[in-house]
C-alpha cells in the first residue's frame, strides 16, 4: 500500500527556488550568462567625454632591436580541410617585422586616465580564413560586441584562456551563425586557440576604455581622441613581452614616440 504525503507549501517554495538556481538556463550567444557583459560600466550614465575640438592624439612606432627569428611554416598535413585552402604552407604569425618595424604588438594607455569610458556598440570581427585566425591581434573595450565567423569549409572550435574573464569554448561549423560576446572584465592578451587545430590563435585584449591599438605592417599605430593629460602607454607582444614609455599631450595636440623590442 503507497502513503502518500502532502509537501507543506514552504518546503515546495524552497524545491523550486533550488531547482530554479541550479539549473542553468544560461543563453548560448554570449557564454556567460551568469555575468551581465560590460561590467560596472554598461550600467553608468557617467561616462567622460572628449571634446573633439581639444582632443589629443599619440602616434608612434614599434621597433625591433635585431634581426627577427624566422617564423617556421605551418605543417597541415593532418588536416586536408586546411591544407587544400593554401598554395603552400602559411608561417606562424607570431613575430611579424620588416625593415626593423615590429607588427601585431597591441599598445594602450595603461594608467594616466581618470574616469569611464562609453563602450563602442560597434562589433569587433574576428574570423577563421585558412584555418588562421584573422587578425592575429585584436582589442575590444569592456562591454563591446565581438563578432567571431567561420569562413571555412571545416568546423573550428573557438576557445579563449582568460584568467580574469571567464574562459569557454564553442564549436563554430564552416558558414556558421556568429559566435558573439562581450567581456565583461579588463584583461590583457587572452590567448584564444582552436581545440581541433592546434596551430591556431589569436589574442583579444579587453580594456576599459576605447584609446589602444594594434601596431601594423610597417610597425606604426596612432591612438585618437584622449583628453590632455600625462600617460603612461604600454606596448605588448605575445612572445617579447612589453615595453612602456611616457607621454604628455595637451589640448589637441599629437605627438610622436617609440617603443623598441629587443630580438634577442
């Protein structure tokens, strides 16, 4: 014979808040859902602005100090997908210099600035073309849409390595629907790989505020619209560390600097 009893109505209000918070209803899109993206500053009306009439800017140069290491080629002979996309086989896009000039070192004001700063809406793209990711280097402010596409035939698993920010990983097929997301916290040169080909990676830096840049072939960056004030701007490359230097720029003035890496 079964005895049924009757659950009292405070203890079936407490099973229900418990199932309610252990069951993960997180969404897909973003990937952590738990963490409302853009931190303190999505939710703040306070934001500094910059008079564009007295706004400054920092221009400059990136140097390498020697002769950069040969960057080996890219063996895909384990993965046809990848290898039929190219005539032969890509270099590693880790130290990228010519005539002394180094690329893909992202450089920022790293202290100097008072106040938040508006996230962009605009969305920031990073893709996966050859079995590469592209670009090799990239920035978002806190709180700004990252867009990341699959432009392959094959499917990509895309897997930031933060230690601030929360780490994931989602498989993305070939012309797949975006993976878009927001960091919600700052952090410097988050490696993102792909589980399925090891040779792939890109690093995403996530800053509070929009005045950073990523160097360019030719080794220069130019850094607009900051308020007049003393920085200190800080340049940094996933293999030779970081080199920073100091800046003074008043009202709508632009000046001019380098930072040089040493090869060795």
């Amino acid at each position: 014979m079964r005895i049924w009893k009757t659950v009292p109505g405070w203890m079936m209000v407490g099973l229900m808040s418990f199932a309610l918070a252990c069951g993960g209803g997180g969404g897909e899109k973003g990937g952590d859902a738990a963490e409302p993206a853009g931190g303190e500053a999505a939710g703040s009306a306070d934001f500094v602005t910059v008079d564009p009439a007295k706004a400054a800017t920092v221009t400059g140069k990136i140097k390498l100090n020697g002769e950069a290491p040969a960057m080996p080629a890219i063996n895909m002979s384990a993965e046809p997908d990848c290898k039929g996309l190219h005539q032969s086989a890509p270099p590693a896009e880790v130290v990228v210099a010519s005539n002394g000039m180094l690329q893909n070192a992202f450089v920022w004001v790293k202290s100097g600035l008072n106040g938040k700063f508006q996230p962009s809406t605009t969305a920031v793209h990073l893709d996966q073309k050859g079995c590469i990711y592209q670009p090799h280097v990239l920035a978002v402010q806190v709180g700004q849409p990252l867009s990341i596409t699959n432009s392959d035939p094959t499917t990509h698993n895309v897997h930031p390595l933060p230690t601030t920010n929360r780490e994931w990983n989602k498989s993305q097929t070939g012309g797949g629907a975006p993976i878009d997301y927001q960091f919600p916290r700052q952090e410097i040169m988050i490696p993102v790989k792909c589980n399925i080909h090891p040779w792939m990676r890109s690093y995403v830096s996530v800053v509070d505020h929009p005045f950073f840049a990523v160097s360019s072939a030719d080794g220069s960056f130019t850094i607009k619209g900051l308020p007049a004030g003393t920085y200190t701007i800080e340049a940094v490359h996933e293999k030779l560390g970081s080199q920073e230097t100091s800046v003074t720029v008043g009202d709508a003035e632009s000046k001019d600097i380098e930072l040089t890496f040493s090869a060795s």
